[in-house]
C-alpha cells in the first residue's frame, strides 16, 4: 500500500492513540492526527522523509515517527523519557502495520533521557543495542529530527525544558520541525540563530488543548502555536 493524499495519511494516524497516563510535569499533550498528517506532507514536499532517517523527539507515542515510516522514510526512531508512552507507541506500530498492510519496520522506538545528554550519539551509545535497529547505531546525525518539546510554560513543569530540547536537536540533526507557542517565536529563531541555525520556513496552527489535567477549566481551547524548521548549522 502506498500513501498517495495527505488525507489517507490522515486517517491511518487517526489510529494513533493519545498519552495513556498524561503527566504533568511532562507537559505531554497529544498532537492531532489533522496536525501530524498535514506537518509531514509538507515535511515531504521539501525532501525531508523520503529515503531520509528521521528522529522523534519526545515522541509520546510515536506518531511522528509512525507517518516518517509510513511517507517512506530509510528508518525513523522514536525517543521519549516515557515508557508507558513508548509501549503503546511500538503497540500502535505493530497494529497499523497490520491493519493497512505496510512494513513498517523500519520505525523503531526507545527510551531515553536527553536532560543529561547532548546528541544523539550519546543516547545511542548509552542504549541496548537489542533494542535499535543495527542501521540506526552508526548514523553520527539524523537527517531530519521533529519535535513538539515541553514548551517549559507550566508551573509544575520544567522551566525552560524546550531550551535543551533544541540545544539537543542541533547537535543532532541536519534539519529540524520544532513547535513553540507562537508568541515566543521571536525568542526561539534567535536562540536558534546563537545555536548556529537558521529558520527557513513557518508553518501556524490552531492545537487544541483538551481538559486533562486538574487545573484545566475549559474543556477545550486553541492554543496558537508555530513550527519552525531549521537548519544550516554552522561547524
């Protein structure tokens, strides 16, 4: 089977689950099937999945890496400090696999704990090669890594937590699909621009937050945020 509209794209994600035990501290919120379709069709577009090795940063239950390998990624890996999360990410692989009939193989998932690290070979290196696809232990940078990281915004979460995460992803990747809150874009493109990286392209969406966690009173709001992709890294 092959992918040839962005909506059939969107449908097999609709089969992605969200967060199974939400945590706070984490800021783990579920990105929409509608988002995460219409992100790598235009990720596509630009020759960033085809053919390419893509790395999901905190990845929740994989469904950035689950539509790499499904849009023809050479592999994709899934990392997130979450193992409940992780779990069903490699669950969902196996059932969408199944049900639509498509190898998907080449989608790994593991976890990992980049607080402490500062690449991804260092994550590689410190995980069980049982693990990791034999392809995946040798790559010194991802050509495409994405990323929706804690946004350090909530008082129970890590301040600043989106800081490490792009700090991470530069020494990572040779292109990144970062999301921020739209109203710190200005901050983000000049601490991407310290790190040696420039923006080439916007894309703005609506994300919905859903009532999941005690301090939430609306059932649901938009929160406007931007994602940026990034790359010309400086040596």
């Amino acid at each position: 089977m092959k992918i040839s509209k962005k909506k059939h794209l969107e449908m097999i994600l609709e089969n992605v689950p969200k967060h199974p035990n939400p945590k706070v501290d984490l800021e783990q919120y579920s990105t929409p099937a509608t988002i995460a379709a219409d992100l790598i069709w235009n990720a596509y577009g630009l020759g960033d999945i085809d053919g390419m090795n893509i790395l999901d940063l905190g990845c929740g239950t994989g469904i950035f890496a689950i539509a790499s390998s499904l849009m023809g990624a050479s592999h994709s890996l899934g990392v997130d400090i979450d193992d409940e999360s992780i779990a069903l990410a490699k669950i969902t692989q196996n059932h969408i696999s199944e049900e639509h009939d498509m190898d998907m193989s080449n989608a790994n998932f593991i976890v990992g704990d980049i607080n402490s690290l500062n690449s991804i070979i260092d994550l590689l290196n410190a995980s069980n090669p049982n693990d990791l696809n034999p392809d995946l232990i040798s790559i010194n940078k991802f050509d495409t890594l994405i990323m929706n990281p804690p946004f350090g915004s909530q008082e129970k979460g890590s301040r600043h937590a989106d800081r490490k995460f792009m700090e991470f992803a530069v020494n990572s990747a040779e292109v990144i699909y970062s999301f921020h809150m739209k109203n710190t874009e200005e901050f983000v493109i000049d601490y991407y621009r310290d790190l040696g990286a420039d923006v080439s392209h916007k894309l703005v969406y609506k994300f919905p937050i859903p009532k999941i966690y005690d301090f939430h009173k609306e059932e649901s709001r938009d929160v406007k945020v931007v994602v940026l992709r990034v790359e010309n890294f400086e040596s």
